[in-house]
C-alpha cells in the first residue's frame, strides 16, 4: 500500500516544528520520542504500519486551532486520530506529518434530556453516552461492535453504524451539532440541539468524511427513550443461502427489526467457544432478530418472524425470555470479531454493502473464492441493511498469505460493487479500499468529491493519501475545459 512520498524539506525541519508545537501545549502534550510515538504507528488495520513524525495530544478546541494553523504556516501534514480502532487504515500516521489525538476530548459536557440530546466532547466512546444516560432510560442508538472503545468522534469521521442501525440509522442520522476546527483554525459550528438546520447540509457532508476536511471539537447527538419491550430471535438454518432468504423477506414482508445479523458456522462456532451464548452449533447459518415496541406489537412480530423463517426451511428457533437472556444472545455476536481471533493467528475484516436480495449469490460467490484462494473466511455482518462483515483468517508468518487475504478482500468488494452495493459500510475507505475506489467511482465522480475536499482544505494537508487514489492539487480541478482553441459557452462571463 503506497503512500505519499515523506518531505525530506519538512522532515528536515523536525526539530523547529517540535519548538512550534511545544509552544502551544507544553509538557507531555507533544510526544517525539520513537519508543513513545510507536504506541500510534497503526490503527485497527494492524498489518501497515508508520511511525509518525510527531504526536501532539491538545486538551481545548483552541489548542486544536492553534496546532492547525501553525501546521498550515510551516507546509506540514495532519492526521487526526480518536481511539485508534479504524479498520481502514482511517489513522495511519505519515512519516513527514503530525499525529493529531483527541484523547484528551473525554467529557460529556450536556446531558438534555428534555431536548432529548447529548453535548460531548469527541473523545468520549459510544458506549460511553448510553451509560451516562441509562439511568433515566434513554440511550444512544448507534452501537458498532467496538462501542466499549471507539470514540464518537471516531464514529463521525466513519458514519459508523451498528447491529440496531437497520431501524435506528446511522451515525448521521443521529447526530444534531458539530463544532470542528479547518486546516486554517477555523472554528466552525454546525447545527446544534434544534432538529433541523437551514442552508446545505454540511453535517452530512462532514460525517463520513474521515478526517479530511477539519478535526471534530464537540458533538451533540440524539438519545432515544429505550424501548417499552424488546425481544430476541434464535433462527437456524442448514445453508446460508436460506438465511439470506429469510433476511429478504422479513424485510419485505414490511417488518423493520430492532436488528438482524447473521454468522456463518465457522463464526458461530467461535463465538460460542468464546461467550457461551447458547448458540446451536449444528446450523450452518445463524440469525439473530430483534423486535422491540409495545409488548403487544412485538409478540405479534415475532409470530410473523417465525412464520416466515419456516417458510425458508429454518431448523432451529429460540425467542428470548429474559432481559439476560437477550443480551446473551446479542453478547455473541458483539464477542464475535475477538473470537474470531482464537481460531486463526491473523485475520483481515472486510466491511462492504450490498443490496439485500443479493445476500444469498455473495454468500455463494464468496466460498467459491474462499476455495480459491485457500483461505477460511468467517462471515459476521448486519444483515438487515446488507453489511456484510467478512473475516478472512491468515497467518501473517507465512510467506504470500497476507498478500493473498488482501487479493480476496479485494474481490470480495468488487463483487459488492458488481451486485448493486458500495465499498464501504461504515469502515471507510481510508488507504484500505482506496486504490478500489475506481471500481465503483469514475474520474468525474471523483473529481467532484475531492473539490469538495478542496473547499475545506485547498493545500490537501488533512489526513493525504486516504480515501482518493489518486490525489489532485486543488488548482488541477478548477482548470476550464478548451476545445479546439474554443471555450464552452464563451458568452458566461469569467472572473
């Protein structure tokens, strides 16, 4: 994986870099020592690796403007980092940049419960503001797989989703307010604990963005009343296939589940060993399906659930009885990306999207590169909205297994696009799917997202090398098309 070439000019500067910085955050906020700044040379995406030239750790959305702005001065690249758990590459630090961690940002500063909101700071996890809230029976709805540790600022900069984001949605559809910082020290508020903002939607161009158009200062997202009942399904089946079935017509039938994943064998297996869940092991396709309303409405569910689950030949069922009960069920498939790290030394995590109907020919399709390139893969996704999760199991230590792990996440996702689906879910492109980003975008398309990218940051220092596969110099984009000695529409006037 290629990145940007380091500037021997900028790294030359090192040690008058270090002085601006430390003129900012004296003490331990500027980290230059190689045994310290070795604790950030990757993210979640272990198998690339890159020391960074500096680690600034900044406590105030002030200190953020100050370090950026000096960066944009001295010509110096930034990568914003949260709790590190990117499995993109989203954080991977450059050798000519500084390593911009917003650790420190760990405080709620709002809990508004008649507004129905939370103010926080970005360094705060996920999983940490549905616990400052449960005491009134509020929670916040996205809830990825590695809610105890990701960030929520993390979480903006990916869209991250979750096992309940099929009814709930996504990072963006529960977040109300920014407050970020440009490449300039520009400090920018957008929306805020009202529901709706006037003008673009800059929120939604900001959220998924990954780190490339400003560092995130302060959120205020949406919390939901938990709630009144909410019950768990069990559903077995002898293929997988059937189990994409199932998936599709549950959806069609009209039923929005809480949530609705699915694992394959060698995942249920995995998870079992390691949580305990109950899971039945003599299935080949294993569905967990939430229901949640008035309890009336989720009984009545859960008998259509069931009905149309033997429709599809399932061969095993179990419906939650207990609040204890459910979460075990769910306790699994949470456990299942650690579990899987049991059985096989190393393994690589794919995260693409596709339409649901196609669940069962990628299944399909997806053994048959399994067989091909001599790799197990372990399937864990949200199926309800189609994200698929593939684990493909290697070992790093054998020569060419890596290199063949990453051939076959490559045409996983290519037979994403293939089908109708995207790249990404809520993993990001980062340098992971970025040189695959062609598959499914053209040069305009492209073209298009990185003006954008432009407007916010026209020296391209925020977070280069990540998500284009090709990078542009914003003044490359703005260049007007001449033909045969002509301009198109001579008559508009220019300035």
């Amino acid at each position: 994986m290629r990145m940007p070439a380091p500037d021997d000019g900028v790294i030359a500067r090192r040690r008058e870099i270090i002085a601006a910085l430390r003129a900012i955050m004296p003490g331990e906020g500027v980290i230059v020592d190689e045994s310290e700044l070795r604790a950030y040379e990757c993210d979640g995406l272990t198998a690339y690796r890159q020391l960074p030239m500096v680690v600034v750790l900044p406590s105030t959305t002030e200190q953020v403007s100050r370090v950026l702005r000096t960066c944009k001065e001295m010509g110096v690249k930034v990568v914003p980092r949260g709790a590190g758990t990117s499995l993109s590459g989203g954080a991977l630090p450059l050798a000519d940049g500084v390593l911009l961690g917003m650790g420190k940002f760990n405080r709620i500063l709002d809990i508004d419960f008649a507004n129905r909101c939370v103010v926080t700071q970005p360094g705060v996890t996920n999983l940490g503001i549905s616990n400052a809230v449960a005491h009134e029976a509020f929670y916040y709805a996205p809830d990825p797989s590695s809610q105890i540790a990701c960030t929520i600022g993390g979480n903006i900069a990916e869209n991250s989703g979750g096992v309940h984001c099929l009814k709930y949605g996504l990072t963006t559809n529960n977040v109300l307010g920014l407050e970020m910082v440009l490449m300039d020290g520009t400090i920018l508020r957008l929306g805020g604990k009202h529901l709706d903002a006037g003008g673009y939607d800059l929120m939604g161009v900001v959220t998924g963005s990954e780190g490339l158009l400003g560092v995130v200062t302060e959120v205020t997202v949406r919390i939901l009343k938990k709630p009144a009942t909410a019950r768990a399904v069990l559903i077995g089946f002898p293929t997988s296939e059937q189990g994409g079935d199932c998936v599709a017509a549950i959806i069609a039938a009209g039923i929005i589940p809480g949530g609705m994943e699915m694992m394959d064998k060698p995942a249920i297996h995995a998870a079992e060993d390691f949580v305990h869940a109950g899971y039945p092991l003599d299935v080949e396709a294993l569905l967990i399906v939430e229901l949640d309303g008035p309890a009336a409405e989720v009984d009545h569910l859960i008998d259509q659930v069931a009905e149309i689950a033997r429709s599809k030949g399932c061969c095993y069922s179990r419906v939650s009885t207990s609040e204890e009960e459910r979460l075990s069920f769910w306790a699994g498939r949470k456990a299942a990306f650690p579990a899987v790290g049991r059985i096989s030394p190393d393994y690589y995590c794919m995260d693409g999207t596709i339409p649901r109907k196609a669940l069962p020919l990628v299944l399909h399709r997806m053994q048959e590169m399994s067989d091909r390139y001599a790799l197990r893969v372990a399937n864990v996704f949200h199926a309800g909205d189609g994200n698929l999760h593939p684990l493909i199991l290697y070992d790093a230590n054998k020569p060419g297994e890596l290199e063949r792990a990453e051939a076959f996440g490559n045409d996983i996702l290519r037979l994403c696009v293939e089908v109708g689906g995207v790249l990404t879910g809520e993993h990001g492109v980062g340098v992971e799917k970025r040189d695959l980003m062609t598959d499914q975008f053209d040069e305009v398309d492209l073209d298009q997202q990185q003006r954008i990218k432009c407007a916010f940051d026209p020296d391209g220092l925020l977070n280069p090398g990540k998500v284009f596969p090709k990078l542009h110099r914003c003044a490359e984009l703005g260049r007007v098309h001449i033909h045969k000695g002509e301009l198109r529409f001579p008559d508009i006037p220019r300035f």
